[in-house]
C-alpha cells in the first residue's frame, strides 16, 4: 500500500521523490539483510538525529550509511541471488526500460547479484515514481517468481532513493553505480558486465 502523498513520505527510511529531479535508486530482493542487521542500521539511522544537523553534516552521513547497507549487499553472504541468472535479470532490464521515456528518463542502472541500481531523471509532470517502481516491482515478481517456480515476496518492500544535488555529484554516482560489480570483485572492468546501462548525457 501506497501513502497518499508520493513525493515525500517515511517507511522505515525518509522518502523524497518529487518530479523534475535527477534520482538515485537502490532496491534490492527480499531477504538479501538479515533482520538484526537491518535493526541495528534502522537504529543508527534513527540516532543521526538529522533534524538537528548541518544540511553537508547530513548528507556525509547519509553516504557513510549508505555505504555500509551497499557493502552487505555487495557480499552477497545471505540470500537469495535471483539476478546471477540472466532470464531474471534480462526481465528486470526489460522492465527498466520500458519505463524509459513512459514514467522517467534512464541515466544508468546496475543490476547486481542480490540489488539494482537505477538514476533516473523525472520530468516535471512524471507520474509519482513511488508508482512506477511500484509498477516495475510487482510485474518483475510475478514474472520472476513464474520462472523460478516459487511464490512468496521477491523484493524489499522499502527502496533507498537518493535526489542527486549537481552535475559533479551526477557523474560521481554513475562512475559508482558502473564500477559496483567491480568493487564486489565479480569482473575487472565495468563494461564486462553484461547487466549494466549507461546513457551517456
């Protein structure tokens, strides 16, 4: 269930989503953390007390726990890792790009075992992205789940998403979204890895 308000709203992480801004998505499958993990970051999250804090104090500490949460997933110790397999992960590329020019312009993604990583740009008058990727979510689990011969829930419910503040920062998430698979050790040079997509700008 949606909230009523799409562009800004709170699960157990805030959400910002407003049309007309460059975005940074991360989602990931269900069961990729383990419950005490995600507990003992949604509790540091919760002591960062951002309320109270410089706007670049933020968003430093933002990034560090993003950073943390990313390299869990990295590892890919438990879990499932439905998106090893290419008829999985070729249906969540499809699905990418359907949306493509429908409900956001695709600047890059990167499909990882266990997550992907999307930047998408919203025009002014997109539809509420929290529906888009809701869209994406459902059909890709159904389809996945099909293939696979399993039922029960394929993705996090919750996604990280991110407003990308400047051009600087733009190419700074790209170069990390490109190089993921590199950094997790999977290849020894981002363009090998056949579940990547850059439109270069």
């Amino acid at each position: 269930m949606l909230p009523p308000d799409l562009t800004h709203y709170q699960r157990a992480l805030p959400h910002r989503l407003p049309p007309g801004e460059n975005l940074f998505i991360t989602f990931r499958l269900a069961g990729s953390l383990p419950r005490i993990v995600l507990e003992r970051m949604r509790a540091h999250w919760e002591m960062l007390d951002v309320q109270r804090t410089a706007p670049e104090d933020t968003y430093a500490r933002q990034r560090r726990y993003f950073g943390r949460f990313d390299k869990l997933l990295d590892s890919a110790d438990i879990g499932p890792t439905w998106l090893r397999m290419p008829t999985v992960a070729e249906l969540v590329q499809n699905a990418l790009h359907y949306y493509d020019s429908k409900g956001y312009q695709l600047v890059c993604y990167c499909l990882m075992p266990n997550h992907v990583h999307l930047i998408v740009s919203l025009p002014d008058d997109a539809r509420p992205l929290a529906r888009t990727l809701q869209s994406i979510k459902s059909y890709t689990a159904a389809r996945a789940n099909a293939l696979l011969g399993r039922n029960g829930r394929f993705w996090h419910r919750e996604s990280y998403d991110h407003i990308v503040r400047d051009a600087d920062e733009m190419q700074r998430i790209i170069s990390y979204v490109l190089e993921n698979p590199v950094k997790a050790g999977l290849i020894s040079n981002w363009q090998q890895w056949p579940y990547t997509y850059w439109h270069e700008l």
